[in-house]
C-alpha cells in the first residue's frame, strides 16, 4: 500500500514559508506590547504631572506670593491643604519636579525668553520621569499662573447712609480698581423704618462666595442686632436673623459684637444682649443656629474682639464689659456648647468703660500664638500685654503680662496688629491728652518702642478710634499708621520692620469734608495694598488704597481718594465696614 506525506524539501519549506510569516508578526507583536506598556507608563506620568499643576494651582489660588521661584520642588497635601514639600514627590518608579521660574515680557506684552520681568506671572512646569530599561523616559506639562487677586481682587463696603433716622445700609463693590453705584443691603425689619444703624462689621466666607454682615440698630428705645448674608453668585442679601434684642437707650457707640469664619466653613457671631452672659450663634451656609450661651461674666460686654486660629475651629473671644473688666473666652473647635467655652479674667478695671479698651490677634507667621492687648487699670498709660500658645488640641496657655512704655495720660483706645513674615506685633493707643503713641513686640511677651513711636501730639478728642496702623499683608516688613490730627486731612507715617523706624515726617492724604474722627485700615492677605476707611465731622465716609507696590497711595480712579456715604449716625460710632474678598 501506497502511504503519501511531505518530503523532506517540502519540510522545509514549509518550515520556511512559516518563519518568514511569522517573524514579522511576532516583531508586530512584541512592538504592540512595547507600545502599550509605553503608552500606559505615559499615561500614568501625565496624570502625575497634571496633578502636580493642579497642586500649585491650588496653593496659587489661596496666596500668590506663595509661588516663590524653585529650580525643583515636591508637593504635599498638609493640614488637608497643598503645599510646596521638599525636592521632589515619588509614586514607585515615578518622580516628579515642579518648577516655578519668573516670566518676562517684550514690550508688546507678548511672553518671551527674556526681556522685562512680570511680577504677577509665574512659569510652572511640572515634570515626570520614570526609567525604561537603559533609558529615562519624561513627560513635562507647564501652565502659567498669574495674580489675578493682585491684578483685580476686590472687596465690599458696607456703610449706614441714613443718620439716626432710618435701617438703610448701603453697600458698594470693589473689583480692584473701581467701585459699583451704592445700592441697599436686605431690610432688616419690614415693620418699621427706625430702627437706625449704629454699628456694622463685614466679614468674607473662606471656603463659599458670601458674606456676613452684622450690625446692631436703635429705634429709640431698644437695640437689635442682626446678622444677614450676601450670596456672591446671585449678588443678593437674604438670610437675616435677629440674634439680639434688649431695650436700653446707652452705649450706642460701642461695638458688642463680632464674629469670625471657621475652618469648615461656619461663621460664628458673638454678641451682647445686655446681660453678663456673651451670647453665639452659627451661619453654616445653609441656616442659623440656636443661639449658645457662653461663661457668665461680671457685666454685659461694651465691646468683642472674635478671631479663628488659622485652619482650625478654634476662636479666642476677648471681651471687655459695662464693668471695666478684660476677659478672653476660648473655644475648643468642638461641638458648640457652653462647656466648651473656657474664661480666662486679666484685669478687673480699666480707665473707662466705654472705649475700646481690648484687642486681639493672632500672628500669621505661626499657627499657635496670638497676642491680647488691654488696659490693666483705672490710672494706666501703658498697654499690657499677654501672649497666648495654642497646644493644637483645643486648649493653650497665656504667658504673663508685660507693660508698654508710658503715653502722656491714661488710656482711650487701642490697637494690635502681627506681620506675616515674623512673629511681629504693633500695638498702638489714643490717650486722654489725645496723644497716639505706638509700641512694637518683636519677641512676645516684650515691648519695644519704636522710633519716633509718638505717631501725633494732638488727635481728635473723642471715644472713637482716630488711628490705625496695619502691616502690608503680603511683605510684612512695611506697615503705615494713618491718623487724625485733629484736622480735615489725615496724615500718614510709613513703618520699616528692618530698622523698627516710623517716618519722623508725616504725609497728607486728601483733605475730608471736615475734620477727621475715625480711621480703619485694613490689609489684603494676599497682597500688599491696603484699603483705608476715614470718617469726618459730618459723618461722612471715604475711602483710600494704599499701593504696596508703589509704596504710596494710590492715585488712580476708584483706588485712590474716594467719598461714598454722606449721612453716617454718629462721629463716634462703627457705622462703617469692609471686607477684601477671600474666594
């Protein structure tokens, strides 16, 4: 029988045919692994290097000037924030480098290699790499970042317009450079037109794009105090709540209330009813709470100071009351209960009552410590001061006291603010002699006293705050202090950290309608402007940007000299307030 099958030649050439088939299809093969795997280990770079972009862009949005130039950089989520960490981050076999060099411009304003520095733009590239077998392999992504706080950032004014007559309060906002026409805030009671505004504070959400306003009113027989919120993406005024009603006819011209915004977002009010027991309620976004009674005291307080530790829900409440006597009542971030409240007494008299006789702040440059300034008794010249040290669990504890040099008389007012840079203080104080001296606290609890430290020999006369000294909120080696001098236009002093020197020469800004009674001035966080509030004898209200860049006051429209209320309540009393937005 005949068997039939494949010769040897033909073996082989099968053998053939299939290897010259089948060598470019393994080829094709192993080149789509490679390809694959190359194409997923860029995949996964790219994603750490977007999320590296992402992380500066974050830490960009809250501080600018946080984007200090690196030739490498790490990030790291700390105190559930991004931050620069380090000299690179590592996933595996992924490393990545961030970045962040300056950009300069040619004089059409196009970006080039080289040409005139941009101050307000900033390069970020974000780089990944990883090794591939013999080789390194990379992917970059780059952005660039501006500061658009810097360039158009802007804030809210609010102010009473209607004299002691009418509930009318005005608001106008800022976008860096101009003002909106003033319009009217929610009417605080519907049923009556007379319950006028005597005392406004505003304050800027964090972590939402609101408002707070609160603000006590007289009817001629009884106080209110109301709190209500602006909503930044419909632009309106709604939520208000009287948190406070008593009836008495005295003390229209102080401030028995305050607030501040917490870590996770709720605002906290504190405020008087005319009793010895502080009172507290919470805005969380949505409605407010009941109202929480805090550690009962000797007497109704006449004026709060209410500050949030940076990142946290705790708040050091200072108060001063209808008795002269200083306290400080600290929550412990926990539920909002009066058990978690803790009194602390620092002096039981003062030289009168019925001025601003306490403040309180915390230092930007350290998480932990703040400073209370207050008048310790009946006769004193001098500012005491004490230092607070957070323990980071809901507690701390003061140091003791320490005393300022003398002023001409007894106290009448005062005043605390801290640099960003270093744990600075300044405080400053009005006496009776109408004398406004300052003291600065380079290592509290120590006081110093500054170069031509005495800031004016003759001020206004009245209960009211004719001065205010702040740091520039982004260099903090730079502060001004503007006063009255009992005449229409305000003058201002330039303070240098470096030599703790104020300018022995005063400068003028623009002369009010008549002679100057009250001053704010309030820093940008993020910046180094710095808006001030001046009110005249006519109780009418106007407005100056100081220009951290220029180290002058500005001279543009809208940011330099401005009036807006004409028909404020009283020369002596907080009918005025602003707010630099934070979102």
């Amino acid at each position: 029988m005949r068997r039939e099958g494949m010769s040897v030649v033909e073996v082989i050439l099968a053998g053939a045919l299939f290897v010259i088939v089948a060598i470019p299809i393994v080829g094709l093969l192993i080149q789509s692994f490679t390809s694959n795997r190359l194409g997923n280990e860029e995949t996964i770079a790219t994603q750490y290097a977007a999320e590296g972009l992402e992380a500066v862009r974050d830490i960009h949005n809250r501080s600018f000037s946080a984007l200090a130039n690196s030739t490498g950089t790490g990030v790291a989520v700390v105190g559930g924030v991004w931050t620069f960490s380090g000299t690179s981050s590592t996933f595996g076999k992924y490393t990545r480098i961030i970045t962040v060099s300056s950009t300069f411009r040619d004089v059409s304003g196009n970006i080039v290699a080289s040409g005139t520095p941009d101050p307000d733009t900033k390069q970020v590239i974000s780089t990944v790499s990883w090794n591939r077998g013999a080789f390194t392999d990379s992917v970059a992504l780059n952005t660039y970042l501006t500061n658009w706080r810097g360039l158009f950032g802007g804030g809210m004014l609010v102010y009473g317009n209607g004299a002691t007559t009418t509930d009318a309060i005005q608001y106008q906002t800022f976008d860096g450079q101009n003002w909106s026409t003033a319009t009217g805030t929610a009417d605080v009671s519907t049923s009556t037109t007379n319950r006028a505004l005597r005392a406004v504070v505003l304050y800027s959400s964090l972590t939402r794009n609101e408002k707070v306003m609160l603000s006590r009113h007289f009817d001629g027989a009884s106080q209110f105090i109301y709190g209500q919120v602006y909503n930044g993406v419909s632009s309106t005024w709604g939520n208000v709540q009287l948190l406070s009603s008593f009836s008495s006819t005295a003390l229209l011209d102080v401030q028995n209330f305050d607030g501040t915004y917490l870590a996770n977002g709720d605002f906290m009010a504190i405020y008087s009813d005319n009793t010895a027991i502080p009172k507290s309620s919470t805005w969380n976004g949505s409605v407010w709470s009941a109202q929480v009674s805090m550690q009962t005291i000797t007497k109704a307080p006449t004026y709060i100071v209410a500050r949030a530790r940076q990142k946290t829900n705790e708040v050091m409440a200072a108060i001063f009351d209808q008795a002269s006597s200083t306290y400080t009542q600290y929550f412990n971030g926990g539920t909002y209960a009066t058990a978690n409240w803790a009194l602390t007494t620092h002096a039981t008299a003062a030289p009168t009552s019925t001025t601003r006789l306490i403040d309180f702040k915390w230092s930007p440059a350290s998480s932990t410590e703040g400073v209370l300034v207050y008048a310790a008794s009946t006769s004193t010249k001098a500012l005491s001061l004490k230092r607070w040290t957070a323990n980071g669990s809901g507690s701390g504890n003061w140091s003791g006291a320490v005393t300022s040099g003398n002023t001409t008389s007894t106290l009448r007012s005062l005043s605390v603010d801290a640099s960003n840079i270093t744990e600075v203080y300044m405080g400053c104080d009005k006496d009776a002699s109408s004398t406004i001296r300052c003291f600065n606290s380079s290592n509290a609890p120590a006081w110093g006293s500054p170069t031509n430290n005495v800031i004016a020999a003759t001020t206004d006369s009245g209960i009211e705050r004719s001065y205010q000294f702040a740091f520039e909120g982004n260099s903090g080696v730079l502060g001004i202090v503007v006063y009255s001098d009992n005449t229409a236009t305000p003058k201002y002093k330039i303070y240098t950290a470096s030599t703790t020197t104020f300018a022995a020469t005063a400068t003028s800004t623009s002369a009010l309608n008549a002679s100057t009674t009250g001053v704010n001035a309030l820093p940008r966080p993020d910046n180094n402007d710095i808006i001030v509030l001046l009110s005249d004898a006519t109780r009418r209200l106007y407005t100056i940007v100081w220009d951290g860049n220029a180290v002058a006051m500005a001279t543009t429209t809208g940011r330099a000299f401005t009036a807006h209320g004409t028909n404020g309540s009283a020369i002596n009393e907080f009918w005025y307030s602003f707010a630099w937005d934070t979102l």
